[in-house]
C-alpha cells in the first residue's frame, strides 16, 4: 500500500513538474519528495531512495520488527549509459553498501517471489561451512514458474538450463548464474578469492561496518552519499563493471558475471529443495517467449566472441568447466544446422535428388540411429527429472522453433552490430496478457497474433516442408525408379511437420486472436515458392 501511494505520487511528479503540500503526509515524504522535485528540473530522471520500513521502528502484526524497504530509482541521463539490468544492480549493490552493507546479496527479479522462509537459512548452512565458505561467491536456486499450462506448451521450466546441467556443473565449480534466485556472497563482487579489489571509498568496501546507531532516515549524510552512489556518472574512471560488480559487456549479465567470477577462482552451489525457494512467471505468448530468447541469443554471441571466448580463456582458466561455459555461449549458432536440416533435405526432395543414403546402403542404418538415439536420449534425460512425453515433446519443439526465429534473428542482429550497421535494444519481456491471451495459453495453444517477422522463417519452414512431404510421397506411390534415397528426407520431412502442426492450425483452421496474421502468411507463401523456384532452377540447370 505505502508503495502504491508512492507510485501515484511519482508519476504525479512526472506529469507535473512539481509535487503539491496536499499529496505530502508526514515529514520523510515531504522531505524526500521536496528534493527530488529540485532535482526534476535538472535531470531526465534524477535518483529516488524512499524509506518505506526502517527494523529499528516498524513491527508487523505480531509485533516483530520489519527489515528494512527501501525503494532506489537510479538517476538515469541520455549523456550517460545506465547499462540496463546490470547497471541497476550495480547501484543496487553502492546504495546497500552504504545503509547496511550486509555480506549476503539476494538477487531476485520483480516478477518473482518467496516460497519458503527457510530459504535464508538453508544458504546460511553452505556460507557457514569451512569447507565451502572460502571460495564461496553465490549459492544458485533454480528458477521456478507458477501458471505455467499443463504441458508446458512454451517449455518455460527449462529442465535442462535449471536441473539436468546445473547437477553436471555442480560437480565441478558450480552452476552459472541465471539472474535470479541467488545469494552472493557480497566480498566476490570484489575481486578473487585471494586478490581484494578495493573501492574507490571506503564505505563500498565489503568489510566496512556501517554505524547504525541512527535510524536510515536521519543520517543526512548516509542518505547523501547513497544519492550520490547512485548517481549515472559515479561510474565514471571506476573498476565497476569490469572488476567489481555486476560485469558488463553482455545483454545477460548474468550468465557472464557468473563466468567471470568462476573464472576468477570462486565456486558456486546448487541448492534445489523439495520445496521450490521462489516462483516467477514464465511468458504466456509466442512473441515474448522469443524477443527474451533473442535478447539472450544476442548477449551470449557477445561472450562468444569477446576476449575472454569460453573455448579460450575459459579452458585455460577453469579446464573442463569452460567447455561447460561454451556449451552456453554458441547456443545460437545452432540456428545455422537447424536452418539446413530444415530446409536443403526438403528442397532436394522436391527436386528429386537425393542427399541421404540409400536403404540397401550401410550409412543409412548409421543416420538412423543418430536421429532416434540423439533423441532417445534427449528424452531420457527429460522423463528422468520428473518430466512427461507430452512436455518433452513440446520442449524440443520449442527448441526447434526457436532455431527457426529468435536465435536466427538474434545471430543476424548481432552480426549487423559487430559491423557497424544496426544498433539493438533491450526489451524487457512482458509478463502482462489479456483475457483472450490467458485463454489461448490454458488451451494449450500456440499464439501467433502479433504480426512479427520471426514468425515468417517458422512459416516458410512449414510450407517448404509440407509440399517436399507431399511431393516424396507422391513418388514412393507412383513408383518411381530411384526413390530408395528418399525415406531419410521424407522422415526428416514428416518430423518437421509433426512439429509445425500448431503452425498449420494458426495458418488456416484458427479464428481466434492467436492465428497466424494473414500478411505473415502471405509473405511465407512467397518466400517458399521463390525457394522452390530456385531449387527447381538449379536442379534443371544441372
């Protein structure tokens, strides 16, 4: 409630330039909201640090005391970058450091929230041990959905980002960092187990002890120095982001602070209780699903291919854990082999050629078993961590589709920035959905509503492969005289329109919000038949 009525005060603010006596009750709020009144005229969007809960003075029902709330927005300026997640963290991590600086940091996303108050203290067990305690940086929760559809149509719990891998990684030094979920330990943010890196005062060091014989909200000059931590050009000629801190140089700042900290010399631990530690929401629309896995595509390519490539700097730091590492970073790379399997088999088949061994041939057992063993697996491992066949299926449907769109695009947008000719931002994925949206995600179906360019490859696919289907049928019933080349392409084919069914339906069966935009369709339509155009023409040219 006292958030909500500071919302409305803020944007009241905003729309006015000015905050009236009457909005004001009670002296902390006239004060703070008085200064940053002053500092609206001077800046696009000036620091706000609000106590809302001091321990030392309120109780909740029962009478406990309450930790302390207090809200920062970072001063933001277009003269100066704010660094997106990890910028906020950063000043985050200052404004702390100068109220409470306590040596435990819990980083949680704001769509997510507590499921267990035992949490704090199952990391205190691992913190506390001598054995781990040293080299200790972050003890790593899994990220966990509520709401998600029976069967996980958007592959949302991510079994193996958050379960399979993270065991593996926990054998060695410990799982990457996902954004969420996790407690540092606040002295790794500060250099190496055995290198302290200190800051530019002493306030910001992880061993200060803060005086906290007053109250937050009257120590002038702790409230003072916390505005001026968070300020956009306090970075400036510091080691914040390179050495110290939440690092920067990656859309997922996650994933590379928790490379570069293992990298470093630190070691993390998996912790995955019966009970899940906090919930989150998962995306509920196609779209979203796949602007945040591209804005991942793009920062992992940034890792990839920066100094410190986890095929090199990683194996030379941590050995067998940078494999680990890559494993992560080149993830969308693999748009390029999904890309071919998609569409060269099926344009060869349309033209009658044959790429794949034939029957009565040795290479053709070995092709089958790739196929059917490569998937086998993959299916074990997901049935073994409590999953189902009908989520598995849709999991590696998802990782098809998204071969096909966001990590395509995502490769395609990174290359244009690494050569100058477009710049990307960063959208923050959108957790908001209507009633008819909500609908269609309970209904288990895909929802293709929003008319964007991603969708147009999906669909290309699924046209392409749809017709080279049609047509090796065809030739195996008319008999033709050398079709024993053509199973391996047409089970290829059929894979891949098994997996495109919910395409097809929003193509040409749905009417409700979610169908396919007809423009989409269009364009797809188009782009296919100049495929087959130009298969055909090479084909008859030879």
């Amino acid at each position: 409630m006292m958030y909500e009525s500071m919302k409305v005060k803020v944007e009241h603010v905003v729309e006015s330039g000015k905050v009236g006596d009457e909005n004001i009750t009670g002296d902390r709020e006239r004060e703070a909201f008085s200064k940053w009144t002053d500092d609206f005229t001077r800046h696009e969007h000036p620091t706000v640090i609000q106590v809302l809960l001091e321990t030392s003075k309120d109780r909740d029902i029962t009478g406990h005391f309450m930790p302390n709330l207090v809200y920062v927005s970072r001063e933001k300026s277009k003269t100066s970058p704010h660094r997106f997640k990890a910028g906020a963290l950063n000043v985050l991590l200052r404004v702390s450091a100068i109220m409470t600086n306590a040596p435990m940091v819990l980083t949680l996303d704001c769509d997510m929230s507590s499921n267990d108050p035992q949490t704090p203290l199952r990391v205190l067990c691992y913190i506390s041990d001598p054995a781990t305690r040293p080299n200790l940086s972050f003890v790593q929760f899994p990220q966990r959905f509520r709401g998600l559809s029976k069967n996980d149509i958007y592959a949302s719990e991510f079994k193996r980002l958050f379960l399979i891998n993270f065991l593996g990684m926990d054998g060695l030094k410990g799982p990457n960092h996902v954004g969420t979920g996790a407690f540092f330990c606040r002295r790794s943010l500060f250099g190496s187990p055995s290198t302290l890196i200190s800051p530019e005062i002493p306030q910001l060091h992880p061993n200060h002890v803060v005086d906290k014989d007053k109250p937050i909200h009257e120590s002038p000059a702790m409230l003072s120095l916390a505005h001026h931590v968070a300020g956009c050009n306090y970075e400036n000629q510091t080691k914040w982001g390179s050495k110290m801190g939440i690092r920067y140089g990656s859309l997922v700042e996650d994933y590379y602070t928790g490379y570069l900290l293992h990298c470093e010399g630190w070691r993390s631990i998996f912790c995955n209780p019966d009970r899940p530690a906090f919930y989150g929401d998962a995306p509920t629309t196609l779209v979203d699903l796949l602007n945040q896995h591209k804005r991942w595509a793009i920062g992992l390519l940034e890792v990839a291919f920066s100094r410190y490539c986890p095929i090199t700097f990683g194996i030379r730091t941590m050995g067998l854990m940078g494999l680990a590492y890559a494993h992560y970073s080149f993830w969308p790379i693999w748009s390029i082999p999904i890309m071919v399997y998609a569409f060269l088999p099926q344009l060869a088949l349309a033209s009658g050629i044959s790429i794949f061994p034939k029957i009565s041939e040795p290479g053709f057992l070995l092709y089958l078993f790739l196929f059917l063993g490569a998937y086998g697996q993959d299916c074990l491992d997901f049935l073994l961590e409590g999953g189902t066949f009908r989520k598995w299926w849709n999991d590696q449907r998802i990782w098809l589709i998204r071969g096909l769109s966001c990590h395509l695009f995502g490769t395609l947008e990174y290359l244009l920035k690494s050569l100058g000719i477009s710049a990307f931002g960063f959208n923050v994925t959108s957790k908001v959905v209507d009633d008819e949206q909500s609908k269609i995600y309970s209904q288990e179906m895909l929802d293709f509503g929003v008319p964007s360019p991603m969708f147009v490859t999906l669909a290309v696919a699924a046209i392409v492969n749809f017709f080279s289907f049609s047509f090796g049928f065809l030739q195996m019933i008319c008999g033709s005289d050398d079709n024993e080349g053509l199973p391996l392409q047409m089970l290829l084919a059929g894979f891949i329109m098994l997996n495109c069914w919910p395409v097809y339906e929003a193509m040409v069966l749905r009417t409700d919000k979610g169908k396919m935009p007809t423009k989409v369709t269009i364009i797809a339509a188009f782009l296919a038949w100049t495929l087959y155009a130009a298969a055909f023409h090479i084909s008859f040219s030879k």
